[in-house]
C-alpha cells in the first residue's frame, strides 16, 4: 500500500521568512495530494492541494509542487506569519477515497 | 452551509466496554471517512463509507466497525475496547469521494480515553 513519509518532524523560523515542508509517497498509481494544518485542540483544515496532472499550484502565500517522477511534492510558505504556527500533513490518495497521511510537520514561527 | 459534527466531543470508558460515535457530513455529502489520530501513529484511515455501504477499509481489527444511514450520517463502533484505542476520532465528508480526489472536509473529532 502506500507509504507517506514527511520532513522535517519540526521546523522553527523567524517571522517573515519561508518554510518548506517534503514528503515522498511510494505509489506512483496516486495521483491526489493534499496538505491539511491542523491548530492546537482544532480539526485539520485543507490549505493547498494538488492533482498529478499540475506540477505547481499557488495560493497567496502558499505554494505546492509536485515531481512524479521522484514521486515527491512539498509545501512552501512565504512571508511566515505567527498564525502560520500549527501542525501541517501531507497527504496521499492511496485508491478510493482513502488519504494516507504523513507523520506532520510541527511549524513555529517565531516573532 | 453547516460543517461536519461529530458528537459526542469527548468520552471516558473503561477497558470492555463499547462506544458508539456519531458523524454528521456536510449536507449533501454522500461520502464519508473515518480516521484515528494518535501522537504515535498519527492519522490512519478506519473505513469510509458511501450510499450506505463500505467502500474501503484500513488495517484495523474487527472491533472497529461502521454503518451509514440513508441520510448519510455516520456512526462508528469499537467493541470491547483497549487502553490503546485512547485518541482522537476524527471523520470526514466528501460529495462522491470519486477517483482523482475530492476535498474531504473534517468534524472536530470525538476525543475518547479508555481507562
């Protein structure tokens, strides 16, 4: 089945800076990528996705890419705000509707 | 449009016991997922459930069960639970939950601790 792996486990940065969160899934049949942010005590909340026929989507601050061939796709945020703090997953679509996640990113923006 | 419910918030059982939890899709989903959130394990799929059947299941033992009514709200069911079935339950609904990926949308969870 499908496998998600995801790094770093915990990454701190300054205010204003980028963060960059990589995971490599193991099925080349997915062909669906999410990425949730899940805050402290609250559900996890979609940000970004991609499909496999886009090799880059954006939105405002937030960007996704994605290498099929390396079978790898990551998440970038620009210009980190404090709010920006909170725990990040990836995703994968293993078959049907099932999402296998990544083991989350803690991100904490400093200010 | 209302979100996903999950009812209820938090649980406290004993080792034995059954729970049920309940679900709530966004109206006019049909699809919905159930996941387990553990410090240990993260999210892990538990099933998902569509038009009243079972379309997919994760690697869970058999005391993890599930059903879908006509109305596409969702209950799931652990018998005789463990110390380790202590997590967050967390459900999600899509409109098909077809090929190629639909945005699935999460409840707040169910918070159980078995004691």
């Amino acid at each position: 089945g499908e496998n998600v792996e995801q790094h770093p486990s915990t990454l701190s940065v300054q205010e204003g800076d980028s963060a960059v969160i990589k995971c490599t899934y193991s099925d080349s049949a997915s062909n669906y990528f999410p990425w949730y942010k899940q805050e402290l005590g609250k559900r996890p909340q979609l940000i970004i996705d991609i499909r496999s026929n886009v090799g880059e989507k954006k939105d405002q601050r937030i960007a996704v890419t994605l290498n099929k061939t390396a079978k790898h796709f990551s998440l970038h945020i620009t210009e980190t705000q404090p709010e920006d703090s909170a725990v990040y997953f990836c995703a994968a679509l293993e078959y049907g509707n099932k999402l296998v996640f990544g083991a989350g990113t803690i991100l904490r923006v400093k200010s | 449009k209302a979100g996903v419910t999950q009812t209820p918030r938090y649980l406290i059982k004993t080792r034995g016991q059954q729970v049920t939890l309940s679900c709530s899709p966004i109206s006019g989903h049909r699809s919905v997922s159930w996941y387990q959130q553990t410090p240990g394990q993260g999210l892990q799929f538990l099933f998902e459930y569509f038009s009243e059947t079972q379309r997919n299941k994760g690697n869970f033992p058999g005391r993890f069960s599930g059903r879908q009514f006509s109305n596409s709200r969702s209950e799931m069911n652990v018998s005789t639970l463990e110390l380790g079935d202590s997590a967050l339950y967390l459900c999600a609904s899509s409109w098909l939950g077809r090929e190629g990926g639909e945005t699935q949308y999460f409840g707040p969870g169910t918070r159980l601790l078995v004691l």
